[in-house]
C-alpha cells in the first residue's frame, strides 16, 4: 500500500445506514452535501464532517464472513490503495484536485452497525480492539468536488497546497 490511492465510492443517505453510493458531491466544512446522520450527538459536526474507511479493510471483513460492504458502516468516502494503519489524527490527504481534509480521530463503532457482522460484534472495527480497521473522523480544510476515482494522496507534514 501507499500514500496514493483512490476514491473507491461517495455514500449519503437521509440519516443512518447503509449510506448509498453517488458518483460525485460536495465536500463543505459541514460534510457531504445532502448527507444527513440521525444523531448529531454522535456525528456530524466541524471536526467530523466527514468519516473515511478502507476498501481494504472493508474486503479483510467479507473475507472473515461478515456481510459488510462500502456505505454500510456509515462512511461517506471508501478510499482503497492507501496504508490504512499509518493514518490517525493529524493525518492529512488531499482528495481530487481541491479537497483537503485533516483526520481528527477514530470513529468508535455502534450497534447500528451491528447487523454487518456475522457475530454481531461490532467492536471488530474498534481502534483500541483492532488496530487500523477503524473508520476515521475528519475536517475539511478545503472543500471542493470529490467525484469516485479521484485520487487520493496523504500529504507530508508541512506540504503546501
């Protein structure tokens, strides 16, 4: 894996899960346009306008036999191609020409999420259970259009834009 991969699929829904994919959206300081979460106590917000996951991480869980597939933990971006243990809060990646976003933490898993895993254990996705299979929180430090296959680059420390 590198530090360049790819958009592998845009998911929003009207609040919870799965989220359905979209070919292209807009990435504001909110999030995805015309994504919604039911519980703004929990999602959603300036430092989590975004949830990120793996495609690969996605493929290592159908691979253990859990029905899951993209969109279905509520991730609005699968990026696939990327080191996916390596990225935590400070991380940075640039998505497409414009989209810059910054990781802010990992997104702890909940019982909405349940019905995707064969065992019913959700914790499989938890970063302190599992390390580098969490989805991640991010900010969006320029927004833009992201549209699927967009490259999707880590940025070292310090990269100007």
């Amino acid at each position: 894996m590198a530090n360049t991969g790819r958009v592998a699929q845009i998911n929003i829904s009207p609040g919870g899960v799965p989220k359905l994919p979209v070919a292209t959206a807009i990435v504001t300081v909110a999030g995805l346009s015309d994504d919604r979460q039911r519980n703004l106590r929990v999602h959603g917000g300036p430092d989590r306008a975004l949830c990120l996951w793996s495609l690969e991480v996605i493929e290592t869980l159908r691979r253990e036999g859990h029905p899951i597939a993209p969109g279905s933990a509520g991730e609005n971006l699968t990026l696939a191609g990327l080191d996916w243990g390596s990225l935590g809060p400070g991380s940075q990646l640039q998505l497409g020409d414009r989209v810059r976003v910054e990781i802010t933490d990992y997104a702890a898993p909940c019982r909405t999420v349940m019905r995707w895993f064969s065992d019913r254990r959700f914790s499989r996705i938890s970063q302190t259970h599992y390390p580098g299979s969490s989805r991640l929180y991010a900010r969006v430090l320029q927004g833009g259009t992201v549209t699927t296959g967009d490259r999707a680059t880590v940025r070292a420390e310090g990269q100007r834009p």
